[in-house]
C-alpha cells in the first residue's frame, strides 16, 4: 500500500515532466504557434508585409534565436538594417523579372491555406501552399513548404522541405546572391559584433571570408547569449537541389543557403552560370535542417543523421 501511495503522490510531478516537452499547435490570428508544453518554441505567421515568415523562435535555452528587427524595434543592441531580413523565410531575389527578395517591391509570395496542421507530441507539423505573385499581380510560380518542429535533447529542431512548381510558361531563377533560405542570427552572435560570434562550415572553414559563397553540406553561426553559449546551424540535405549548397552567409548576421548565385559565388563572367529554367509545370525541392542548440553540439554527426533520413 505505502509503495501505491507513494506512486499516486508522484503522478502529478511525473505527469508535469513527460507533458512538459509535448511539442502543440495553436492557431492564432496570424498563424499558428508552436508550444512546447506551456512555452513558445516558434511563430509561423502567414503573412509578414510580403510573405510567410517563422518568427519567434526561441532556443533549448529560452533564448530568442532570430533578430527581432523589423518586427520589434527599440530595444537594446538593435541592428536597424536591411529590414527584408525577417527572422527565417523563403524567397528569391530575382523569378522572371519580379524582386521577391526586398520587400519594398510589389512582388509577393502569399499564403493561400494551411495543407495539415497536426502535432503527435513529439512532432508538430504544418504544410502550407502559398502563391508567388509578381508586380503585375499574375502568378509566377507556386509552392508547398513542410515545415516540421521537434525537439532533442538539448536541440530544438525545424525541418524545413519546400516544392517550387511553374504556372508560367517558363519560370526563370536569375543567379543572383540574393536568396534564399535564410535566417537573420540575433545581433549578439552576428560576427561583425566582435562579441565572440563565429561561422563555420563542414570543411573546418572560419569566418565569413572563408564560408561566404562556398558549397558546403552545413553551416553552423554561434556565439554566447546572455552568458550562454548558443547556435543556429543549417544543414543540407543530400536530395536537395544542387547539393551541397552555396552560402549567402555575412559577418553582420545574415545566414542564408543559395543554390542559385553560382556566378557571384564563383565570380565567373557567365552571368548566367546558376540560372534556374522551369517549363511550366515543372518543379524543384529544396531541403534543409536547422538546428538551435547550446552551441557545443556536434553538427557533424547531427547531419550524418539527418543526411540518412530519406
């Protein structure tokens, strides 16, 4: 009898601890947050100025993990610059003609419906299909974007598969720098803050200067948070295209995979080197793998893993 009471007593801590971690879904007026158990993991907002945006995101240690400009403004340590930089998105600079990267211009990407938004406790998944309309209001091109949040250990994670398909006759990628997946790291972190920020690649590469415009299978941008270590890395994974993807990664906190801007990267005269034709119809995915962890992680063997996912 002592031994069931005792049992019966602990059943609230116990049930506390295994619900603690239970990653859910809750719609909101703008999207959908990710909670795990009581507290915020990340934001999905359909739509932020011109696009789809996942914002915030907080690390396995309670720290926001993206710069909050531009959808914050006035706080301590702000860096006020490039305000297309918003948190994690997707986007192109340059699809037939039309900017889809500054979100100054006309061009758009919007959100049209959420395919499955569904969490099993350990997995909150969210499919959405969103319209690329250009400057003159027609549709270029569409996409259908799984976004997928976990969690592991000391490591939350988001897998992030997107599908562009062609509705034009023919969609072209222009190579340009400008793009694509891309995260803006919190002001602390970015290198150019001389705080302790640091980028590194698979290959052992330090700095931007040794990782911008390189193909590599991962990237990871860490530093020290309020006293802990913390960071982001992005990893590519095998079936994407144009595997292992170029960098579009900065000193002042942009972090971004670009399997487009071949020409700049390589700096060759073939303006043309990375262009991406689509015939209508036809279609391109793009996979990647982010991890926020405490900034002693082993990237290396995190992307083995994922690199054998199918």
């Amino acid at each position: 009898m002592y031994y069931r009471i005792a049992f019966l007593a602990l059943m609230p801590f116990l049930a506390a601890g295994i619900f603690a971690h239970e990653l859910m879904l809750k719609q909101t007026d703008t999207g959908y947050d990710v909670l795990v158990g009581d507290d915020i993991f990340a934001g999905y907002l359909t739509n932020y100025e011109i696009s789809p945006i996942i914002y915030p995101i907080i690390g396995p240690s309670g720290k926001r993990m993206t710069r909050d400009y531009p959808m914050k403004e006035g706080y301590e340590g702000i860096q006020a610059d490039h305000p297309h930089h918003r948190s994690l998105w997707f986007t192109h600079g340059e699809v037939n003609g039309n900017n889809f990267w500054f979100w100054s211009d006309n061009s758009k990407t919007v959100h049209k419906r959420f395919v499955k938004a569904e969490s099993d406790a350990k997995t909150a998944t969210l499919v959405a299909e969103n319209d690329w309309v250009g400057d003159d209001g027609k549709l270029v091109c569409r996409d259908v974007r799984t976004v997928r949040f976990s969690t592991e250990k000391d490591v939350r994670i988001i897998d992030f598969d997107i599908t562009i398909t062609a509705e034009q006759e023919k969609v072209v990628f222009t190579d340009t720098k400008e793009g694509s997946f891309a995260v803006r790291v919190p002001e602390v972190i970015a290198e150019d803050t001389k705080k302790g920020g640091q980028i590194a690649n698979a290959e052992g590469k330090i700095g931007e200067s040794d990782v911008w415009g390189k193909r590599s299978p991962w990237v990871n941008y860490y530093g020290t948070i309020d006293g802990e270590k913390a960071g982001i890395a992005i990893l590519n994974h095998p079936t994407s295209f144009r595997y292992p993807t170029y960098w579009h990664v900065r000193g002042y906190g942009l972090f971004a995979a670009n399997p487009f801007g071949v020409h700049e990267f390589e700096n060759l005269e073939d303006t043309r080197a990375g262009e991406l034709v689509l015939p209508k119809g036809e279609s391109i995915t793009l996979r990647y793998r982010l991890l926020f962890h405490k900034g002693e992680s082993n990237i290396a063997d995190a992307f083995k893993e994922y690199a054998e996912k199918p």
